[in-house]
C-alpha cells in the first residue's frame, strides 16, 4: 500500500499528472483566507459567549478575614485572593490557630470567649485585644527559629510555627482553662487536602485552618430572612463568612455554582453546614446551644438525597474554591457564570 500522502492517480497505478504551481499558491492562499474568516467569526462568537456568561447576580458588600481561628475579623475594602483565601500582605485568613500544648485545635466551640478577641492589621503585624488584657502584638511573619507543632484539625494533622512563649500566655490568661498555644501556618506548608475533608467528589484543593474551604459565601438577604423568624436578632458575626453579597434574594447563592467577582474565579464545593459554633455570641462570648441554630433547623435542612453529606446540619452559605486567583473589592459585581 502506497503512503497515505500519496495522490490517487499515483494509488491506482497512474502517472501522477502535474500540479501548475500557481494552483498550489492559490490554493493556500483561499485556505488562509477561510481560516481568517473563521477565526474572525470566532472570536466574535466567543466575544458573545462570554457576555452571554456572565449574568450579574449580585454585589460585594463586604469583605472579612479572619486571621486567627474562632477571633473576631477583620473588615477590609479589598483583598487579594489566593488559593487558600483572602490575604491583605502578610495577613491571611484563618493563618493563625490557637492549639492546646497536644496540638489539637481550640475554637469557640470549646471556649467561646476566643470570639471577644478582636484583631487589627498595622504595618503587617497583629494587634490582639480582649477585655481585661494588654494588647498583644504579633508579628505577620514569624522567624524560622521558631518551632514547628504537628497540629490535629477535625482529625486531619497540620504542620503550625509557634508564635512563642508571649502569645501563649497571653491566650492562656484570658481563656483561664489550660495552658494554650498560638501557631501560624506559613505558605510553603502542606495544607489539609479537600479531598480528606470532604465527600470525594468535590474539587481539589487545599486549606490551612478553616473548616472547610478558603472562601464562604453569605448574602444579605439570607440573614434577613432568617431574623424574621427570630425572636432575638442575630447580625452576620454569628456566621463568620468572608464575602458578603446584597442585591440577591434570600438564599439565592444556593445556586450560583461558579462565580466571577473583580478578576477572581470561584467554583461552589459544597453548602455549609451549620454547626453549635453559631449559637456563640459574638458580642459576649456566651454560647446559647440552641439558636439560632434550632431555627435554621426548622427550613434550612437538606435535600433527603444528600443527607449522607449534611445529615441534621442546617445549611446557611456556601463553601466555593479558587478555580483563578486574583483581587477583589467591596462594591464589585457578583457575575454567575453560565
């Protein structure tokens, strides 16, 4: 059998007849043409592709990092966001958790009052206050002397630095328990892989302290909701989210699956499942155990076919990933990208 280049006189045993060159010219010279054409009309058509995309579903109200695990955050008027969360500098979300001396993790779920420690971000370093204390300043960048903890989240080991013997016994006083460490998680870490955190069909990614994903997700309108059905108001503190959307209906994030807000992409993981953590005054730093966690239980409880995922959890929010990293800023559009 001849080469499948060969022409077909030349496969039927014929003299090849010969091409006049001009005919080859030509010839490529259309087929030039008609791929101009095409990729004109392409990038037109994908021009209107991605207009079409893009359906504007709400805009950024606000914008909060929480830099140390169960304290208060940090409003900020733009951020950048990286794969792990949003970061304003050196100060990042959820990089900062407060352990017991075994490494195992302390949040507000066992001392409440780690919501009444407020934090601000100067010249990149943290200043900590909480009543009855000094304030405690912490550098944003620890140095490499210090040593390394193996630290145990939701039953997953993370690496921690210890930020010393000061913040020790500060947090250590003002929780007046147990002896207490702060650790802060650095970039070249291994983070808690999603995969191990969560049902193995969602994306693949990283996190350092949160509970789950870098980025939550809560609109305006879904609190609004929720303290119409409350006797005693609840404000936004009690969920903790790091962007907050207006301009959308009541649980309308529910649906948005993938997201284009500033230059930043994002893919829903999961809702989130709420959990006692909401039932933490963030003013006081009493925990109620009851709401307004038993009313989100009475509307917001899962689908019957994803119980296996949820079970009893009330959902409020939604989990996304970092599909594009970039930088965003209160008052930029929330795009749904179809």
């Amino acid at each position: 059998m001849g080469a499948s280049g060969s022409s077909a006189p030349a496969r039927l045993g014929l003299p090849a007849q010969p091409r006049p060159g001009w005919l080859g010219v030509a010839a490529l010279g259309l087929a030039a043409v008609a791929l101009g054409a095409v990729a004109w009309r392409g990038a037109r058509s994908w021009r209107r592709w991605r207009r079409r995309r893009l359906q504007q579903v709400g805009t950024v109200a606000q914008l909060w990092i929480y830099p140390i695990k169960s304290c208060k955050g940090v409003p900020v008027s733009a951020a950048e966001c990286t794969a792990m969360g949003l970061r304003i500098g050196n100060v990042r979300d959820r990089f900062w958790l407060v352990i017991k001396e075994d490494g195992h993790m302390v949040t507000a779920r066992q001392e409440p009052r780690l919501v009444l420690v407020s934090i601000a971000n100067e010249n990149d370093h943290l200043i900590l206050s909480a009543p009855g204390m000094d304030q405690l300043i912490l550098p944003s960048k620890l140095p490499s002397s210090n040593i390394l903890h193996d630290c145990r989240l939701f039953g997953l080991d993370v690496k921690g630095r210890d930020c010393g013997n000061e913040a020790a016994q500060w947090f250590t006083t003002f929780l007046k328990t147990e002896a207490f460490r702060l650790v802060q998680f650095e970039t070249n870490m291994k983070g808690r892989p999603s995969r191990k955190i969560l049902p193995p069909f969602v994306q693949n990614y990283q996190v350092a302290y949160p509970d789950c994903s870098p980025i939550l997700i809560l609109s305006e309108a879904s609190l609004a909701d929720l303290n119409t059905r409350l006797e005693k108001k609840v404000t936004m503190d009690y969920f903790r989210p790091n962007i907050i959307v207006t301009g959308c209906d009541a649980f309308e994030e529910d649906t948005w699956d993938e997201l284009l807000i500033g230059s930043v992409e994002m893919k829903k993981v999961l809702s989130c499942p709420r959990c006692i953590m909401t039932t933490v005054d963030p003013d006081t730093g009493v925990i109620d155990r009851k709401e307004p966690l038993e009313t989100l239980k009475s509307y917001r409880l899962c689908d019957p076919s994803e119980k296996q995922i949820y079970k009893s959890s009330p959902l409020f929010g939604v989990y996304y990933s970092v599909e594009k990293i970039g930088s965003l800023r209160v008052g930029d559009p929330v795009y749904r990208m179809l």
